[in-house]
C-alpha cells in the first residue's frame, strides 16, 4: 500500500509535541506539507521530515492535494480551513475545540459528510489509559450507576507551554474565542459524556478572567452540570493553578467511589462499599509537562486505512463544543441553559 | 459566680455528641433541664446530669426559666423555639442551618435584640484546628488573592449517624426542609464566607433526590459560588458519598495553593510558586465517625460571661443560610441567583 | 422454614472458632447436638447454645436424628463418622482432610449418594476473597496461559492452635495419619486445582519429620506439581515457619505475574507485560492467627436448603486428597507418581 | 611484576558485560587476544584493547601462548576448550555450567592437574554481597539449623540479553544442552550447597519447554531438593519470568527466617523467633538488567598471582552440575534421583 | 530453694512501675515489706502483694530482716538507707544516682564489702535489647575505633512522671541534690562507659535552672566528654524536652556511624564507608511513657542466687556517677575538671 | 549604570563552586581578575570569563584597580589581603573564618571603615532558606524562649572537597590556624548567634586531632556555650563524620522543639505543646556535595549598588570568630571562657 500523504496546518506547540512526531513514527504516513504564517516554523519541519513548506494552507491544498490533514492553528480558524480541506478532497484532524459557534461545526460536519472524507476531533483524554481502565471498570457494572461527580482540569496557564509564551493566540480572544474553557473545559466535557456514556442536559457556569493580564480570554470557570441520567457534578477549568496542577475525575456511585488521576502512582483507584480497594497502575494521565503520545493521530490514521469510523466523530466534537458554549451563555444571560443536542 | 443554668431541647444525636457532653464538662454550666417529645431520651439525661426531663418546650421555659438554651430540633422548629426562648429570657444556641426562610432568620436575630439575649449559631467547622490555620495563613497575604476554590462536603448520609437512622426526622421534608444542603452545604457556606473574609454574590445550582428511598429531601447538590472579590469556586453537599468521604476545601491563589482536608496527616498543606511546601498538623477535622470537640458551647458559654458578641452571630448564620436558600430557588427557577445580603 | 437441626462431632479448635459460631449466627440453624469423648467440651457448647451433650456419637445420632452433621475430629474419624452420619440420613460437612485414604474417599462419597444426603468437605480457601478475586481475574484471560507457580502454606504448627497444645492429635501419627500435609497441603492441592481449573497429572515429594520433637507426624513437605495443562510448580506445607508465617500463591503466566497474599495489604497483585499494574485490596486471608469467617458452613447450608450440589463436593475434596496421597507415595518409593483421577 | 596475559574465548554477552571489562580494569592483566567465529567481535576488542583477533581457539593458543584464559562460549564447547587450553599450559575461568556431563567436568579437573594450571568456575553467586552477608550471619549460628528452604533464579528469557537475541545458542539445544537449567538453575544448586555448606543427597524435579518458541531448551524446572543434614526445599529456574523477575532465597531455621533477595532496599532480612528483626543493606544481587562487579575475575587473577586454590574450583563445579543433571535424569526417568558426589 | 526475702523501701513511681512488678513476677522472689513514710502507700502494697508495710524502714529491717532490699527513695536518702540495710546483712539495690556524693559511694560499697552483701546499682540503661545490640556490634570490631559521640536523654521534666507531680521530691534540692543530671545524665555517663569500655578523663558543664519553677533542681545540662582514648563527645540532661524527647546516641567510628534509638523502628541503625547499611529492630528504648521491663531487678536477684558479681557493682555505679559531680563542680569553678576514678 | 568590576583571589574550591559562578551570573558585574600562585588555574577562569590572570595580588590590585573583591585563600591570607585591598579602595568579600585571630578582624574593619569600603564576611549558612524560615518562624514568639540547643557540623573532612585532595591548605596548619573549627564550627556560632539573636557568654571545649593523618589541623571538636539569654547548648564540628553526615540544629524551646536539618524532606519541622505539627519544605541546606547558591555574592553586590550594610558586616564575622578563637582557648587552658564581644 502506499503511504498517506498528510500536511500539516499550523505549526504551534501542538503540531510540535503531538501531531507532527507522532505521524513521523507512523509508518503508514508521509508528511507531505508544513504550513504556518511563520514559514520559517514551517521550513524547519520540512528540512527534519521532507516535504514542503507554505505560509498559506490554501496554497498547500491546491499544490500539495494531500491525502490528509491535521488542523492545529488557532481556535477561530478551525472550521473555515477544515472546510477548505474537505473540499480538496482530504480527511481532516482538527484540534479541540473543534469550532467556536455550534453553526461552524455543523457546517464541518456537513461538509465532510458532502465530500466524503473522514472528520476527527482531537479529544485524546479518551484515549489516556487511566480514563479507559475507568471506562471499562464502568461497564462491568460493578459501581452501578453514577450519581455525583467531579471533574477538573487546571495548570499555570499556556503562557510557558506556547511557543510564543505570553504572546500566544490563546490570549488574543478575537482569535482564541474561548480561554481555559475552549483549551481545558471542552476536555472534560467531552471526557465525562464519554465516561459516563451519556450527555448534559443542563449546565450553568461563572467564566471570567481573573488574574492573567491583558487579555480578555477567560482564565478561569466553574460549572454545574446534570446529565441526562440524573447524575449531577461539577467541571472546573483553569489556566490560575499555578501550583496544583490538577487533571482528575472522581466518581460517587451507588456502589463506592471512582478516583481517576488523584494519586500519582495508582491512576484508578476504586473503594467499594463492601470494604475492597483496587487500584490500577496504568500509566500516567498526559500533562502540560509530560507529554506522552495521544493515540490520536494513529487512531486518525487507522479510521482512513481502515475505512471506519473515526474514533472521535465530528458528532462528539460538537456534542463536547456544545457543553462549553452554553457555559458561555449562562454566563452571558444569568440563566441555567438546557443543552440542545 | 453562680453557675449558668442550661436547658436542652431536642435530644437527638447532635445534643448526645456534642451539646450535651460540652456542657457537662464546662464548669461554668448547670444543666437544668432536657426536653424531647420522646421523653425517655429526655429523662435519661436527667438521670445522668440532674435537671429536669420535659417533653414540651414551652413548658420548661415556664417551669424552669433557664439562663440559656441550645435548640437541637429538627430545623422546622428552630426559628419558634428560638423566638419563644428569646422572649423568655433565655441566651440561644441554636444549630445550623439557624432556620429554614430568610424571614425566620431574620425574625429571630430581631427577638434577640428585643429581649436582649444572646444569639449563636452552631458553625462549627470556623473553630476546627485546620480551619484556624488556614485562616491565620491567608492573613498574613502569603497567599495573595484567592483566585478559585472548591469546597465539600460529602458522607453516606445520616441514616447511620441519627438516633433514628432510616426513620430520622433528616428524611422527613416537611420537618427539615432542606437536606443534605441543609445539614451539609450550609457548613461549607459559612466556612467559605469566613475563610475568605467574603461575601457570596452569585449563586447557582443543582440540587436533587438521587438515591436516598422514600425521601423527597435533597440527598445532593453542586453548587458555584461567586464572590463579591471576584473569585469563583464550587461547593458540594452530598449524602452519598458511600465512600470517599470528603470534608475537604482547596484555595487556588496568586501565590500557590492551599489544601485543607486532604490529607489524613498533614490537614493544611500550602504549596507556593517559589516551590516551598509547609504542611500542618492541627489535629483533625471533624467527621460523622470522629465526634472531636465543637469548641461552640464552649464560645456560646465564654460570650454569656463576658458579655461580648457570639462567636457566630445571628447575622452571620442568616448571611451562610442565604447562600442555600438562594441555590434552592435557583434549582427551582433555572436562574443564576443574586445573593442579597 | 422450620429450622435446620445440626449436630457437631468433635469440639475442638476448629469446631471452637468456626463451625460453631457459624452456625450459631446462621438464622437457618438450630444446634441440636454437641459431641465431644471429653464430654465437658459438649456440654459448654449445648449450655451456651442449646442442645444436648454427648461423648459418643452414634448415640447422638440415634436420639437426636439431626438434619445435618459437621464432623470435626482427627482425620482417621472422618470416614467412618461421615458413612454413619449418611446413613442415620444426616447432610455431612466433613473437615479436610476429607478422609486417609482414596478408598475411605470412595466410600464417603458412596454412602452420600445412597442416602440421598448432601457431603461437602471444608476446603475454605477457595472462599477467602483474594483467590475469589484472583480466579475471578484468571477468568478474564488478562493473565493468559498459567507456565509456573508456587503455593505454600506455613506457620509455626498446631502446637500454638490447638486447643490440646503439644498434646493435640495432630501429633499423634496414628490419629493424625498425616502431619503438616493433611493441615496445609491439602488445602493447598485443592486451591491450586481450583484456582487454576486443572488437575495434577504428576507429583513427587519430599516428606518429613525435620524438628517437631516426640512425633512421627510430619511437619515438612516440599512437593513439585505438574498439571494436565503443562503447567509445573512447586507445594510446600511446614509446620516450622517460626517466623516467615506464609500463604501465599504466586502465578508466573504468558501475560505476566499474580501474587496472590504476597503484602499485607494489597492482597492480590497482578503485574502485565505492557506494564500495567493492578492492586487488590480484598480483605485478607485467613491465618492461624486471624479466624475469618470460613464461608464454609453458610455454603453448606444453602446447598441444603436450595438442594444445590455443594460448593465443594466430595468429588473435589477426594481429588485434592489424591495429590496428598501421592506425595507420601512419591516420598515412599523415590519415584514420580502420576496422579490418577 | 610482568602482567598476567590474558586471552578471552568466546565474546558473546558474558565476556562482554563482565570477562573484558573487569580483566581491562585488573591492573595485573593484559589482554593478549579475542577469539570468536564472528572474527568481526573479536577484531572490536582487540581495537579497544590491544592485542590480537582470532576466530579459532587452536590457532590462538599456538600463537598467543596465553598465560591464563576465559572460557565464554556455549556450554557444549567449555569441556574440550579447557581441556586443550590447559595442555597449551593455560590457566583456565570457565564459565557455568562448567561442562554438559559429569564426565566432561571430571576431565577438565583431570587436565586441570596434569598441566598444573588453576581451573576456575564462574559461580559469581556466591560473591554476590548479600549472599556473602547471608553466610557469615548463618556462620555464626544465631539461625540455628537450617529446616527447609526455597531458591529461584527467574527472568524473561535470554532473548533480550543475549547478543543474538532469540537466535541465540541458548534456544539450539545441541549447542546450549541445558536451558534455563544451564543458565540458571547451576547458580542455585551452587548457591544453596555453599551457603549451607552442605550437599545435595537426592533431587527430582519437573523439567520442560513451556513457552519458549522454536525450541528444546528447557524454560522452566521445578526442583525438590533433599540436604545431606536433612534439610529439604525448592529450586526453581525459570526463562518465563516475564514480570515478577525474581533472584531469591529464603531460609526457615530454627530459630527464625533468613530471607534473601526478597526486598528492593534491604537485601538480607533476618527475623528471629525472638522478635528481633535485622535489616542488611549491602548492595543489590545482580540480574540481567544491573550487571555489577562479578569479582569473579578477580578472583581468578589473585588465585593465580598468589598460587592459591581458585576461589571456585573444579571439583566444587562438578558438584553443583551434577545437581542440575541429576535433575534432568529424574524427568527422564520419573525417579528422585540419589545425587553420587 | 526457699524464696528471697525482698523489701522494698521508698514507694514511689520507681517502685511502683518497675521494681515491685518485676518482684511480683520474679518466682524465686517473695516480698515481705514495704516501707513509704506516706504509710497508705505502703499499705497497699501489702495489701495487694502481702507482707508488711511500715512508715519507717529502720524498723522494718529489725522486725522483718529482710534477705534483701530495693532502695527507691529521694537521692540523699540513698547512702544511709544502703549501708544501713546492709548491717542488717541485706542485699541492696539502690537506685540510681546511688549517692550524692563521691565519699557517700565509697562508704556504701566499703560497708557492702564489710557485711557480704551484694550491692547493685540501678542503671537499667545498659541492658535495653538496642543497647545491648549496639554493644554486641562495637565489640565485633567493625566499626573501628569511636572518635567522636552525642548522647542525649530529655523529656518533659518529672511534673507528669512522678507519683507527686510538681510537689514531688525531684524538685526539692535539699532532697534530690541533683535535679535532671541525677535522673537522666548519670544514665548516661553510665552507658557511654559501658558502650565504649572506656573512662571519661575530661569534663566540662553548663547545668542550670532554666524554666521549671519554683525549684533550684537543674533542668538542663550541657556536657562535654573526653575518654581516655581520647574520643571526645557531648552529653546533654533535660528536664524541658517538652517536645521532642530524645533518648539517643550516636556514635561516629573510623568505619562509619551507629545510630542508637533514633529511630521508632530500626533501634541500631550501623552505616559503614563500604556503603552497607544495616539495620537492627531489637525492641524498644524505655521512656517514661513506655515502661518496658528494666531487667534490673531479675539481674540483682541472680547474682544473690548464684552468687556472682551484680551486673552493674557499687564500683562501676561510683564511677558513672563522678561524671556527673565533676560536670556540676565544672559549672561550680568555671574550669574543666579532670576526672579521678 | 556601568558594571562593578570584580576581582578573585585565590582560586580554589571555594572560588570554583560559589565566588566565580555567581558573580558570573550576577548581570551587575564583569569580571575583571583572577589571582592565584598556581597561574596556570588564575589563567583557566580569565579564559573562560576574561579578565586577567594575576599570580600576585597585589600586583593585580595596582594593575587592575578592582571595584570589589573576594578574598578565597587559606584562612592565613585573609586579614593582610582584605587590608590591603581596602587600601587599593576595593570593597571586600572575604571567606569564613574571616581572620585568624581576633586582632587581624579588628584590624580589617577599621581598615574598610578608614578606607570608606564595605567588608562582608562569607557567612552563607544565614542564607540558606530553612534558616530563614526557622528565623522567620522564631520571631513571630510561637515557640517562646529558647532554652537549650543542638548545632552540629560534620562531614568526612576537606580531602574529598578541595582541589588538591588531602595536600590540601587546610590540612597545613601554619596556613589553615584552624582546622574543622574554621571550616565549620564557625558557621555554627554565627548560625546560633544570627538564629537566636543573642550572643554567646561562656564556652568550653575539647577539640582535637583524631583521626586525620600527618596534620595537625583540628579535625574534631565537642563545645558547650552559654548565651546571654541564659540558652545552654551544644557545638559540634567534625571532619570525620565519614558517614551520618550532618548539618542540623534542634532547638527546644518553652513550647516546644523545632528541627532544622534533620530531615531530607522536611527541612524545618515544628513541634508545639498543643499536639501541632508544623513541617516546611523550603529547599534544602548546601552541603559539600551539593553546592546550592550561597546567596552570599548577590548579597554583597546589592550592598555595594545600594550602598546599604553589607548582610554579614565585619563586626558580625568577628562576634562569630571569637566563639570559635576562645574555644581554642578552652581548650588550651582548660577553662571555661567568657567570651568578650
């Protein structure tokens, strides 16, 4: 078989740590194309891996044709450039959050679906193997069914993590749209759907920006939610956490308590009613500052390989999408919002 | 001096673990009189301590006029027992939550003023150990600003715990109005109010029935809180935490994080920026299992004998009472409520 | 349901701190019979429990014609006690060794059958909840084929345990026939069968006496197993672990390692080649010193009152013996005996 | 003093990780010459080290006339290369199993003698500092006798260590002849007649390929031993060991358990019927992961510069061999073999 | 063998805690008196062990003429009460500091010697199982010679310990003489003597009253030691450990460091320059919250049995308490005195 | 402003691992000289740093005309070259112990003091953070008064740490005057008078060489001093703590014992009356083997831009001096000394 010419859009930190070295162990994967406004960015990752580099994806779509390409550029450019893509013909990876209005993604969504091409979102907590021992332990049965939960994800803020450091685009709301929500929240929310196997019926939320400096992105948000199942709980992101970097899940249930990522050697660790522990060593939940492979890159590229459907569907990015846009819209009206999906 | 002479109404498990105890070690304290509906539990303290055994409050007031009062009914009943004790003549301590409207709250710190007589409410968790230090600690500004915090609260609910278990007045709406909110989440109120030295601004929540049988009062509940400083957090009241039982409340702050209650050794851990931890063991904080001593008669006893202001004012409990009665009405109205204080 | 009617033969240590009180906390069971030849010991237990005492038990059968029967005495007994006990129509819960022979086994399970009467044998390891939990994970496949393992059993010797001391039966060869292999081994042959749900198709064994003082019984063995499947390992049973008190099963498989009653406090530990590793905290297993609930009799019961075929029938309980036997056949005659079943 | 000439044969794994590098840093050696088939191996050594490349042993011996030799190579080799080495009047290191029949190893200590050079064993257990630690505690008799024991030798396999990974000699039965038993079980049979020092009287054991692929080596062995002073225990050797790696020993006593290897920190635990318990931190075991000193060299070179008996003769070789044949012999034949000494 | 004839003079905590115990428990003993001034203490000794109680023990000796004699009185009691009982030909324990001064020492042991009577003193510290350990290790020669030593006995003062709190004997100088030096520092002097077989040659002080009230008792002593080997060290008494009790020693040898109690669990804790580290658990120091067996009493009750040498004589108590009046006539002249033993 | 010009004298350890880094980083200084006897070293720094290479200092002083330097010979140079880099108009840093007897520090402060330049003793033991925060801790009164002490500093003696191994200048006595006292024991007297804010009244010690070979450098030393405040404690400097290397200091105070150093996570640890635990991980104390910065460069070059006092001031090094000199005395004359400030 040949390989899969992928191109690369958007050459941040994010191409940098995930995308870009885990398609270069991909054997079934030839990078193809770089693309970024900074061609030097660009130019560096084509002289490392071959291939060419353009400053506009545009250009690169037309010259290149790619069989596939990863989206990582910033927030607001998602969706025109997924669409772009699409059009050309190519199966799209697009970053988290997937869009920044529910129009946007409905409209990837649509335009996959018209061009029969394969749309992913880059949801990778999925796929960390604590969260899928949990998973599985959940669908033993062996909790019964969730009641309460907690789930957040805080550190220092993207400020060390981007390449740009304070000068990134996550602080440039016309550009970012969402802060810590659109960077961190979309995470859990997608993660507790996911987890818990069902959806949010019912979210409210204070968002706001607390202590980073000039910038209007939020830096902070606590929200309530009620599922569809009845299990209420809180979802918490921040970009404030300068100590107490925190990526955890816990779960109350019928039969005991599920604690995900609270305990730096046993990642699950589950106490039952009857009196027995069992905790699970499975490897750690990827932070800002251990970046372990996401598993979504080769999961992209197997659902092509493969023909199947992609492991994080356009579906569950804009379900996940929706959660954090009516956070926002709690904060905007005052009013406990009902989600749509 | 002669000694102050002390009634006890309602002789359920709060009065047998910690009123009753406190006042019969404390020297400065005669009890003189018990009163339950059930009049056995009544004259069985009678029995052990002196005094007199009633069934009818009012009757003891007359009978008996006691310097002072702790009123540990079910809270339908504290604000008239209060009002009624108040006109008698009788210092009140009343347990949390002090009422069930703010009207009441408000009707009974006016009787104290009226008659001149003392008014407590029973907050315990502001003289827990761990509490006190981490007070002192954010006093003195190492922290900086509190950015984010989550507080909670959460035990297998007071089916073991009460005199009655299943059949505890706790489970019976009508008599406590609220429950696991009432019992629970006004604890974290007051203590996140007084930590902070704060006002809560804006409350949101859910609150529900989830898993307790045969009851219609809330046996959970997440709330988010904003604070009139800006800060935002959570709060959770729970009484199905079957395990991973949980008092425990975190501050993310400018400077670093402090934890308190999470850790069974070191109850206050403080973590700065400059990478120096300081850890504290106070002595532990209070659980359903472990009854330590509330430091509350003790207080309420020390402001009758000096004349000076109760350790938890009337005004205080009304002000960590509203925090609840407004996450209840948002419950009911789908709307994030304007705390009015 | 009118009650179950049981008799106990045999008022010793194990009688004393199992069979007893675990009849007496089943609500199914009535006590009816104690039998002791140091009659004293009855009559304690029927002045405690109600019934009657007697030192000779073929004549308890005759007056009290019980329901059921447990047959706590030196192994010799057990045959003859079990034949008589099925043919005055009683179910028989016969303490391991079941028997001292495989034909004294045969015939138990015969005269079971001809009187229509249950006959369980007490092999409680398989109920303690760490092989429950280990057999259930086996189960799963996770671990894969079982290649090698090791099982032992040893603590300082009965001399402690026994409610006669230096002078219990199980000194005496003529009573006890078998020493350290009749107490421990066997309770080991049967969990390694039953864990691994294979049977020894081999067994050589060194037997003997090596420092209990004034006993022929022996107080060490050291036994290699192979199974049907493949599998090899090796059994120890020791009366003379002083220190080191051992019951511990450990399964090197295809997919990795299960350390079965290993540490003290994660009681099943099992460690994959992909590097996961997954803790157990089930409860302990029982030893010498801690007398957990056996299981044992409760199982009898039920299978009495359900008519369900005991949780250990004789059937098993002859083939565990079987490798016992063989061991001493293997350390009489210097050869590898293979089992036959 | 003129340095030791040194010539190593065979330059697989062992003389890699051990023979050359601690006869480099001897400085009463000088290595003369390498010998291997692959004549590449030997060429790289005789680059870093000085000295010359040979592929045949022969040759070498008549051109290099080397004062003193290591012998490295598969075990079916180390009889007839000794032999011939110590005509060309060579001091011989053989490595273990020091040949493949008793026959073999009674010739080699044969032309041992007749040539008047040492002949050494490469039994490095015995130096090992915690086994060292173990015999002089024992030595001192505090233990009292010893009553049963239990050793095992078990990692994943020479797959991953030898140079030739799974096409290594050690998977062709007609070079290797003895697997795991070879490779391992030879360092127990050493370990356990010199720590106790005391003779095998009589082994079965269990021997067999149970998941190695394309070959007859033997991976797994279970072995009963039976001392000369009466004690009896187990020997495991195992190449299936793929988590749960194990190199340990433990000794029940009569006065209390020696355990061995059993503890990542604390490498020889004594605990005494008298309560006391002793800790021994004296540097790790060797495995196949941490390749510490052998001292094995060394001891060989100072044997030879002071004409002293080798620190592990041939004779002392012979003996813990014929332990490991004698238990092939007892799977051969389904017999507990009586060990000839 | 008749029984030894005891009588206990002084009944106060020493008495009560070990030696009327460790006498009641002593077979070979029977008490016949005991004598306090404070008579119901006396009394109920009798009471509960027979024998006789007196207020005066002249009287005592003359009536019951006991075959020996326990003196656990206040300080400057000690010489009159030994050489008193010894005329009256009883064996004599006295308790440490045996006198409080040099001349009153040489005058007991000359009258023990006149009237051939054993004559033991009190110093308990050298047999405690870590002591004894760390002597056991000194005397292998392992650890070379010792240079430099800290040894430190502190707590909170005998307010809490004795029978008579703050009003007891300790705190009346008239009385005791000696305040923490003669509780606490003579157990040391005494043990670093015995540890090292060495004498002090060289002492300097600082003693002083630093924080108990209305006492001139010392409460705190700062020591320098030199031996006659020339190891010089720190000893250090104090009666204001009130946190942080220390019972320590630690000692710095040619060969590396011995940690003698400075550790809950590992008593003796040996690290050597080659790197090993050994580790002992032997059983607890005695403190004065923890009053484990002294040993004492059964070491003074068989060397009158066997006639022997008493473990620690009238000569080696005289010795270690010269220290401790050197180190106050230091204090006393502001000089470094040279001790004369 | 332009950068302060900085010489180094003496270019040994001391200079290798603090002086030369630090000003290295400080962006306020340009290295300008380096001066050494030994050329060849002064030459290597001037290389990596520019500047000159001087083998004279007084040559440098004239060639170059330093603002600043640092004085790093053997304790013999100091008091001549800090004079006469006064004279040339140079600030000075000079090492502990800052002169060798009490009239060359006087000297060296009326030379900075005539000479209008500031004088700051290497005094970094202050600096280090658990220092800090014991200070911090003790001068908010929580602990009470200080009224005995533990301060101790050893480790296995200059050979291992100095450039020239044990021909190092220490180990010289005509050049070193002192030997572990003036390398360590005077950090401990400044520490004890820096953390108590007192001053030592009377010492006494026994120093000595003990183990060292050919040097008559002290290599041991015992002391006891009394504080103004009435404080007594102990001093101890060691150079053959060849293991149980120490650097710690306890304090037991009226509430209750704080340990600095004593633990390797918790490097201040308070302990209170009231049962509170306070523990405080503030980054460890520099040790020979791990050279943290000193603090002591940047705080000497902020005392020169801000013309402020410098941290450690002349008269602060003599006070700190003095203890140690008449220590020297003690031992000398076999006195107690009162220590005249």
């Amino acid at each position: 078989m040949s390989k899969l010419r992928v191109a690369v859009i958007g050459c941040g930190s994010i191409a940098k740590h995930r995308h870009i070295p885990e398609y270069a162990e991909n054997s079934n994967v030839e990078l193809v194309a770089f693309v970024d406004p900074v061609i030097e960015r660009a130019q560096q990752y084509a002289n490392e891996h071959g291939g060419q580099a353009f400053a506009d994806y545009k250009e690169m779509l037309a010259a290149v044709k790619p069989d596939a390409v990863s989206v990582c550029t910033p927030n607001y450019l998602h969706a025109e450039q997924t669409i772009e893509s699409a059009k050309a013909g190519a199966h799209v990876l697009v970053e988290k959050p997937m869009a920044v209005t529910d129009e946007e993604a409905a409209a990837m969504i649509e335009a996959a679906k018209a061009n029969n091409v394969k749309l992913m979102v880059g949801h990778n907590q999925r796929f960390m193997p604590p969260h899928q021992k949990a998973k599985e332990i959940l669908q033993t049965g062996v909790m019964g069914k969730v009641l309460t939960f907690r789930t957040s994800f805080g550190h220092p803020g993207p400020d060390a993590w981007s390449i740009d450091g304070a000068d990134s685009w996550f602080f440039r709301k016309e550009e970012a749209i969402m802060g810590a929500m659109g960077d961190l929240g979309v995470h859990k929310s997608d993660l507790i759907r996911w987890l818990l196997d069902d959806e949010v019926s019912e979210v409210a939320a204070f968002v706001g920006t607390l202590d980073k400096k000039d910038t209007e992105s939020d830096d902070n948000a606590s929200c309530i939610l009620r599922m569809q199942s009845g299990a209420i709980g809180t979802l918490v992101a921040s970009w404030t956490y300068y100590k107490g970097e925190d990526n955890s899940t816990v779960l109350w249930c019928e039969n005991g308590v599920m604690r995900i990522g609270t305990d730096p050697v046993d990642q699950v660790i589950v106490e039952l009613r009857d009196g027995t522990i069992n905790k699970y060593q499975t490897g750690e939940i990827s932070t800002n500052e251990k970046q372990l492979s996401s598993f979504v890159v080769e999961k992209f590229v197997d659902s092509i390989i493969n023909d199947t459907e992609p492991a994080v569907t356009g579906e569950e990015g804009r379900a996940s999408l929706k959660v954090i846009l009516d956070a926002f819209e709690s904060q905007a009206t005052g009013k406990v919002i009902k989600v749509q999906s």
